[in-house]
C-alpha cells in the first residue's frame, strides 16, 4: 500500500482487480471454445466443476467433451461477450455473463447455422490466487437459424481465423517477450 492509499483504497483496488481477471476468465473461455483449444477451457475451471449448458448437465470433463464434439460440426464460431457483472466476496465470486454466439457451417441445414444469445451464470472461488468457475448455467435466451444462402463468401486473399493454434493470435502471443 503507498503512503497516499487508505484500507479502503487497497480493498477497491483489489475487487476491481478480482472483478477484471473473472472477466478474463470469460473471455480465455471463449478464446478457447472459438480456437478449439480444449486446455485453455479446462484452465478456467475447477477440477470438479459443474456445467448445465443447454440439453447438457454433467461435470466439467463431461462438458469438454460433449462441446468439443459439437464444436466438430461447424466451421467457425465466434462468441462474443457483452454485459458482465461480477459479485466478488472474499475469494468467492458470482459472475452473470450475457452473449451471443454465432455458429457457422457450409452445411445448409439451418441447425448448422445458428446465433445464440445466452447468459453464463457462473459461481467462481479463487484457487491459488487464480479465479476458476465452480459450476455455471449457461442459459439460452433466443436463437436465430440462418440458411446458408445467406452467408456472404470470404474472400480468398483475405486472412482469416482458424480454429487451431494456426491462429495469427497464437503467432503474435508467442512473439511477446518471455517473463
């Protein structure tokens, strides 16, 4: 603490902090889901977490493998996060998250073309000075079919995201200077 700060200083300080990294939880999980990066997803919970996410309810290695498998069946999906709200007491935390994720494929059944709006309403606990999610409910709020005739083609030259550490993400990341 510096000489100009009070207790209450330090606590705002700190749950700002502890408010800041569960919203990097949120976005490492969705970075991980979009990047089909399976270990970056299990990094943002603990080992005995819970996940009720749509028809699926089971533990956290359940989840994985159950979203992976779906994740298969599109060729892009980009979740994007927006309101998010965190109420952190001690090293317990409940985060309300609200989204809409776009789920794209060549396949024409409207199925395989999907935006979702939900909410992640996660309970988190701080394990080792690391905020993990607990158990979360992922609910679904709307959802919107699109055909693929809709979808307007990319264009060869232009660069586009890959769902794997081909990523131009995971290029730039390992350019960064080691600690």
């Amino acid at each position: 603490m510096s000489p100009n700060e009070t207790p209450a200083d330090h606590e705002s300080t700190a749950y700002l902090l502890d408010r800041l990294a569960i919203a990097d939880v949120m976005a490492r999980y969705c970075r991980g889901i979009d990047r089909f990066d399976e270990a970056l997803v299990r990094s943002c919970f603990t080992a005995d977490a819970t996940d009720q996410h749509g028809s699926f309810n089971g533990t956290i290695d359940e989840f994985i493998a159950w979203a992976f498998r779906l994740l298969q069946k599109y060729e892009s999906t980009m979740h994007l996060i927006a309101n998010h709200l965190a109420d952190v007491v001690g090293e317990n935390a409940v985060a309300e998250t609200y989204g809409i994720a776009f789920h794209r494929s060549d396949d024409p059944d409207p199925k395989r073309n999907l935006t979702v709006g939900f909410r992640y309403i996660d309970r988190l606990v701080k394990v080792n000075g690391e905020w993990k999610i607990s158990e979360r409910v992922a609910t679904t709020e709307w959802v919107q079919a699109k055909v693929a005739e809709s979808h307007w083609p990319i264009p060869g030259n232009s660069a586009v995201g890959h769902r794997s550490h081909d990523d131009a993400l995971f290029r730039f990341l390992e350019q960064l200077p080691k600690q």
